[in-house]
C-alpha cells in the first residue's frame, strides 16, 4: 500500500515532533502569554506543519511549534 503525499507529511511531522497522540509534555521554556516553563499537557494532535495540539492542565487547549517552543514527553 502507498502513502500519498499528505499522509507522508504527515508522518515526517510527527517524527520530527518527538511525540506520540497521547503523550504527556512539559515546556521546557515560556512560550507566548499564557505559556510558562513547566505547564504540562496531554498531546491530542500534529499537523502536516508540525504543530502540536496539546491539552493542557491548566483546563485550556493551544497549539505549540516545537522549534520555539521546546518541550520534553514525561512519564504518565
């Protein structure tokens, strides 16, 4: 079976993000308003541009660039 073009993107962007749907995050550093270092969250998404969509413990959801906005995956 072959993959098209947007499911390769895909693919590459959530290599390149590090984690897994699911896996639990914490910044490594602020990043933006309401972001601070050490907010954890839980992966619910990442897009063909790499973004990842975290919910965060904080009750809010935001979306996060991982290449200005570094963070690590934590045990759950």
């Amino acid at each position: 079976m072959q993959m098209d073009a947007i499911g390769a993107r895909l693919l590459a962007a959530r290599i390149a993000a590090g984690v897994r749907i699911g896996s639990v995050i914490e910044l490594q550093s602020d990043s933006g308003v309401e972001l601070r270092a050490g907010d954890r969250g839980v992966v619910r998404g990442i897009d063909v541009g790499g973004t990842v969509d975290v919910e965060w413990e904080r009750g809010f959801s935001r979306a996060i660039d991982p290449r200005s906005a570094p963070f690590r995956a934590v045990a759950a």
